[in-house]
C-alpha cells in the first residue's frame, strides 16, 4: 500500500502509525516461547534479556547480531568445561568410578577424561593435569588415562597433552593412554607426540566394549615391580587378573 498510494501516506498521523507498529510487534511476540526460553535455563534467559536490551538501547538492526555474537561468546566456555573423573581397582578386580570411601591402589591411578580437547578447554583441562599431578607420591608407578570420551582435539589440547606427559617422566611414572579413538592419534601422529611414545604406551579403541582399559592395566601391572599388597594379581602373571567394569 506505501507502494501505490506513498503521496497520500504523509497525511496518516505518526500517532496512528506508532500505534500500529506498537500491536505489530506486540503480535510477533510469541509469549509461550519467550516464557519457555527464560525458564529453561540462565543461559538461555541471559541471551533474551541482551537482545531485547540492544533492540531498545541501540537498535533494532543490531539487537539480533549482537545476540548471536553473545551467544557464542557464552558458549564457547560451556563447550571447554572437560570432566575429570578418578577411577579405583579393586582387590576382586573390579572397575569403577573411585566413591569416598574407596582406596585407590598406590602403585596405580586410574583416570579418564571427557570433553572437547580444544583451545576452549585449555585453562580446564590444565587444571586436571595439575590434580593428576598432585596425587602422584613417591609410590606411584604407573597412571592410566582414559581418554575415550575426548573429543575434537586441536593443537592447543595436544600440546598440554604432551607438556603433561613430559612432565611426567622425569618423575619415573609411566602413562598409559588408552581408548585412544582415531581422530586422537591422528592427532598425536600429526605432532610427532605418537613418535615419542612406545608401542606399549598407547592402547587404541578396540571393537570390544572396554578392551583397551583392560589392555592398559593389565601391562600397568606388567611395570609395577615392586606391588603392593592391595594389587590384584591372580597366579603368577599380570595378565591372569580377572577385571570387570562397572563404568
């Protein structure tokens, strides 16, 4: 209608007009979603409550760039939080996350972590490392790492990966990676980390549900020469323990 009769649209009132638009935008709201998005979570309310803030402060053009752009600043924290979770064995060789009252083996520790391996993770996943790092004693012989649930690993992630394992050896405590998944040791093989690590050193995912931690801690008990009397051995080789998971 601007189209056709623009020459008579001087003469409608600003009033009228702004009214007009007030109802129009009143109908786009749709308020069932608005109210579902500000209760479901804090993040979700913090972005609703920033555009519609920018849409009135500065101006309706920018109110939704400045909502995505926020969106991703916000979530890129969300997406680096990495999981550290502490596993126990027991005497009966059972496997499972370490509760408060379980008493990890001194000669090993077992841990696993989930989460993306990037640049968003880094000060994280940093963290972790150091945690590991203080549980280790003059006893510690050997630590298992887990790492079948990292995901998207990206030069910043690996490095700390290999900055925690040179760390570690100085110290005369081996690391074993295990459920190490494809994307990781392409990764690994790329930055020349694979290359310095022995064959016995990485346990690729195996096909079988939780084969490579077996794997792994079974030669973990294969370095430890000195066992304590909370080991689980079974006969007279480290590979007769019988390990079952409750992961």
């Amino acid at each position: 209608m601007m189209a056709l009769f623009a020459p008579w649209a001087r003469f409608i009132p600003r009033a009228a007009l702004a009214g007009m638009l007030m109802v129009t935008a009143w109908n786009m709201v749709d308020r069932r979603v608005l109210v579902y998005h500000l209760r479901a979570t804090h993040f979700d309310a913090v972005i609703v409550a920033a555009t519609a803030l920018s849409a009135v402060a500065i101006s309706v053009e920018f109110c939704v760039l400045i909502g995505t752009f926020l969106s991703f600043m916000l979530a890129v924290p969300r997406a680096g939080r990495m999981l550290l979770t502490e596993f126990v064995l027991t005497e009966r060789g059972r496997i499972h996350e370490r509760l408060p009252g379980d008493v990890p083996c001194p000669r090993l520790l077992i841990f696993g972590l989930e989460g993306e391996l990037f640049f968003g993770a880094s000060a994280n996943l940093e963290q972790h490392f150091r945690s590991i790092e203080d549980r280790i004693d003059a006893g510690t012989r050997v630590v298992v790492l887990r790492v079948k649930r990292v995901r998207n690993p990206d030069a910043v992630g690996l490095t700390l990966l290999t900055e925690f394992l040179e760390r570690l050896r100085p110290l005369g405590v081996h690391v074993l990676l295990c459920g190490v998944r494809a994307p990781l040791f392409e990764g690994l093989q790329k930055t020349g980390l694979a290359q310095r690590l022995r064959e016995d050193e990485v346990f690729l995912e195996q096909p079988v549900r939780q084969t490579s931690t077996l794997l792994a801690i079974r030669h973990a008990y294969e370095l430890i020469r000195d066992p304590c009397p909370a080991c689980p051995r079974k006969g007279d080789s480290p590979r007769d323990i019988d390990l079952y998971y409750d992961i």
